[in-house]
C-alpha cells in the first residue's frame, strides 16, 4: 500500500533527535509497503515563507516544510496547515495516512479524509494523555485529540497504560497496542573488554521528569561507600547543569556527562555498560528499555506509566517513582550480584520476537489492511 507518514513530532533541523521513535515506525512499514513522509515545522530565524527540504533518508522519500514561525499561535497554526497542504501536493497519493500523536497538526489528516476520502490511523506517544497527567493537560488539547481520535480509522497506543488512558478520556475508536520498535541491527549484544567496575548508563532527553540528577547523586553515594562504579550520562538536553553538578560532588573520575549523539552511537554505550538506569517520573513506554535488552543489557526502572509492561522477571528491576533509597538499593544489589537476570541472549530474543520490525510491521500491516485498500499486484 501506498502510506503517507505524518506526525506531530520528527527528526528536523531544528530538533534532529524530536520523535525519531516515529521515524523507526516508518522505516518497519517500508519494508512492506511503499511509505513517504511529509512533516511541517515553524522556524523563528527563516525569513522565507516557506522552505522545502525533500530528500531521501533511510530509504523513505521524507519531505520537511520550514514555515516561517512567529508569536501569534493562530497565526502558526494557519501556516503549518498550509505548509501541510503544499508539501501534500508534492506528494504521490496515498491509500492510507499514519498520523502520529494526537496535536492540533493531525486535523491536516481530518482534512484529507474529508476532502480525499483517505483514510487514516493514528500512532499514540504522548505522556499528556496518560490517566496520571490528564488532570493537568489543557481542556483545549484534550477537546482537540478526542475530535481528531473520532475521524481516525484505528488508534495504537505504544502501551496499554496509554490505552486505558485514552478510554478514559472517552475515546471509543478502535485501539490495538503497538509498540515502539527496535532496530535490532543496530542495537546488538557485542563482546566488551572486561571490567571489574560496574558500569551503569542513562541517555535521555535529560528533561526533569527523567530525574537524570538524582541518577548522578546515586552513583555518587556508591562510590562514597566503597562501590567500584561509573555512569554514562547524556542526552539531548540540558548537560551543562549535570556537568556543574558531577564537578561540585568531584566525582569526574567516575562519572562523565555527554551531549547529543548519534543512534549508533548510543548503542555503543549501551554495549560498553552493564546496565541501563531510567529514573523517569512518567513515560509512555521508554524505548531505551527495549534497546538495552536489544544488547542483552538488563534495566532498571521506575513503575511509571507502561513501564511496568516492558520490565519482566529476569530482563529489569521495577522500583518505585522518586524513591532514591529504592534506586540506591536496586543498583547496590545489582553490583554485589544479588539478582538473577536472564542470559544476554535470552534479553535480546524478547526484543527480536515482540519489538523488531519485521513484528511491528506485520502488526500495523494486519489493521492498514482492514481499512485500506490492499495493492494489486
């Protein structure tokens, strides 16, 4: 089937790293199908209007539209939907639109239903629409998702926390549970030198809810009481902040903060450590979670949001959230050997059989059927 990609978030200029979650998405379906990508985005320093970059990333045709960005938020949000429409007309029709988070941008996929007869499914990431922050998500964000949830064809929420959660906001349109995928080729169990020290890692977008200095002040505390340990600290966020604080503890000898790095890249780290720490406040799912298991590294993990549905015996540790005793206790136990986790390649295979993305793609390929036209052959 011919399958256009829209999403509210992805990788641009402006933010290389903003929703590369859904770029992976694409990437599994074009192994079935024939997929491009148009994505808007407004850019406070462009003076032109509107900008095209059209190029071929990964194989998929993805073009991004710069629109000129300024202070009115209607007046962006004009833009952005003419942005939509130019970059729609550069496009091959598609059979089937796969918007992704339920923003004010997927009303372009509305409008091409209504004005095309396309239709059009929508991939779920965002953590405003879990039951725990919907008290404090604007009553205008939510108005618009259930509107644009009751034109979509099907809903697949990254986790059933997600799913439940949009039930509650009284979404009724059919939902199935797809996850975020891994990209196994990338992310393998590779042989590191040994080291007695223990290595623990954290990459993120390194925003407060991920609580990346509580993570350091942990490791801290271990090296003050005699553990042999280090940590890997990075992201794409404010690094700056964690360095001041790693010299203030004088721990740079064990504890090394870096800033934004490739996809490859974080692999290599995730190879190099031998666990991944993620001490969020709340996460749809964390696809580093799935990552680390993809190089037979175990996780441990808050039991926030869909968290609790990725972290099995014997693959991670679930302890509670903000409980830095808890963190500080889990870590020492793994240190000293006190649990059992499965083999490496046990880790790997759960990744391979359930989040791959040859499974993804067979799993969006079953609903696109359901709903679209299938391709003659």
């Amino acid at each position: 089937m011919k399958i256009l990609f829209i999403s509210s978030w992805f990788p641009n200029k402006l933010e290389p790293t903003n929703g590369n979650f859904v770029q992976r998405h694409a990437e599994a379906v074009a192994l079935k199908h024939e997929v491009e990508i148009l994505h808007t985005i407004g850019d406070f320093k462009q003076t032109e209007n509107f900008v095209f970059d059209d190029k071929i990333i990964n194989g998929i045709r993805t073009l991004v539209v710069y629109y000129k960005n300024s202070k009115n938020p209607l007046q962006n949000f004009l833009r952005r939907m003419n942005a939509y429409k130019m970059g729609f007309s550069k496009m091959q029709k598609p059979e089937l639109v796969h918007g992704n988070v339920l923003h004010n941008n997927m009303l372009f996929a509305v409008y091409l239903k209504k004005k095309y007869k396309i239709p059009f499914v929508i991939s779920e990431h965002w953590t405003a629409l879990q039951e725990e922050n919907l008290a404090k998500t604007s009553a205008n964000i939510k108005r618009i998702a259930k509107f644009i949830a009751k034109h979509a064809d099907y809903i697949f929420p990254v986790s059933e926390n997600l799913k439940k959660s949009l039930k509650m906001l009284g979404i009724k349109t059919p939902m199935k549970v797809i996850s975020n995928v891994v990209n196994t080729d990338v992310f393998q169990i590779r042989q590191t030198n040994g080291n007695k020290s223990t290595r623990f890692l954290h990459v993120s977008s390194l925003i407060p809810r991920k609580r990346p200095d509580k993570i350091i002040e942990t490791v801290h505390q271990l090296k003050v009481n005699g553990y042999d340990v280090s940590l890997e600290i990075g992201g794409d966020g404010d690094t700056a902040t964690l360095r001041r604080l790693v010299q203030k503890l004088n721990a740079e000898e064990y504890i090394s903060v870096f800033d934004e790095i490739s996809y490859a890249e974080v692999a290599e780290k995730m190879q190099a450590s031998d666990c991944f720490i993620l001490f969020s406040d709340n996460e749809t799912q964390g696809c580093v979670i799935l990552e680390s298991y993809a190089c037979g590294k175990p996780v441990i993990a808050t039991s926030v949001g869909g968290v609790p549905e990725f972290i099995k015996p014997g693959l991670g540790i679930l302890i509670e959230k903000a409980n830095e005793q808890e963190l500080y206790q889990s870590m020492q136990n793994f240190i000293e050997n006190k649990i059992n986790f499965n083999k490496p390649e046990v880790l790997r295979r759960f990744v391979i059989e359930n989040f791959s993305k040859e499974i993804i793609s067979n799993q969006f390929t079953e609903v696109y059927i359901k709903i679209g036209k299938p391709a003659i052959a």
